[in-house]
C-alpha cells in the first residue's frame, strides 16, 4: 500500500473495519483486499481522473452519504451488468468498478464505457490501475 499512496490525493481518514463491513452486508459481496486496504488508509481516494466512492461513516454522515452501497443501489445505472459493482467515476459518465464471482468481487479493475455501454478489464488488480492512470500525470 505504501508504494502507491504517494500517487493519492486525499486528506480524508481511512475507516474502520467494521464501517466496510457494513457496505459488504448492505451489497451482500466481499470487497477485494487492495481495496479495503486503501479505504482502511483514507476514504474517496482521488487519482488520475478517477475519485472513489466513499464508504458512509458515522463519524462524517454528511461528507460520505453519495457511498459506495448509494451508488450500487438507489442510483445503479440501467445499462451496468447485473454483476458489476461500481467504486467511482472519472465525472464524465464513466467508472470503474469490480465484477462478481458469486458473492465475492474478483480484483481486477474493470471500466464502464457510457458512450459504447461496454464493460472491459482495465487491470488485474485495484493498486495496478492506480499505478497506469497515474503514470499519465506524471
């Protein structure tokens, strides 16, 4: 974790375990490891064009309402598959999220395209796409 944190930008405090336990519940899946790994750190990372969605915590209701658990239910795009599950969006129509494997999100990072309404694997792992967006901005 420590060799890509340099390449977020957030200030904001990571969360309690129990906090994304609750978001797993609530979407009845697992979350990978790198993920909450990095939301154990700070929450809603920003990299590259891409800002996370936030787990809700208590502590900041008001800055953590658009979650991850809103967003993959009450505000769920009509044209996402049925097994993806969105983490955040570049602001222009697009995200990125994971795809289930039953009730557990596989690692690999996978990108909605809203124009072409296509769904493609962007890289094996949440810390792997990361690194690439970033590498553009250095």
């Amino acid at each position: 974790m420590s060799d890509i944190f340099h390449l977020i930008a957030s200030s904001k405090p990571g969360v309690q375990r129990d906090e994304l336990k609750q978001a797993e519940e609530a979407l009845a899946v697992t979350l990978p490891e790198q993920y909450n790994q990095m939301f154990l750190q700070t929450n809603q990372a920003e990299f590259g064009d891409w800002t996370l969605f936030p787990i809700k915590t208590n502590s900041n209701l008001k800055k953590t309402w658009d979650d991850l658990v809103r967003q993959n239910q009450s505000e769920r795009n009509d044209h996402w598959p049925d097994h993806f599950c969105a983490i955040g969006e570049d602001g222009l129509g697009n995200y990125i999220g994971f795809v289930s494997q039953g009730a557990e999100l596989a690692p690999a990072v996978y990108y909605w395209d809203h124009e072409e309404l296509e769904l493609r694997q962007e890289a094996p792992t949440l810390f792997e796409f990361i690194r690439s967006v970033s590498e553009d901005y250095e």
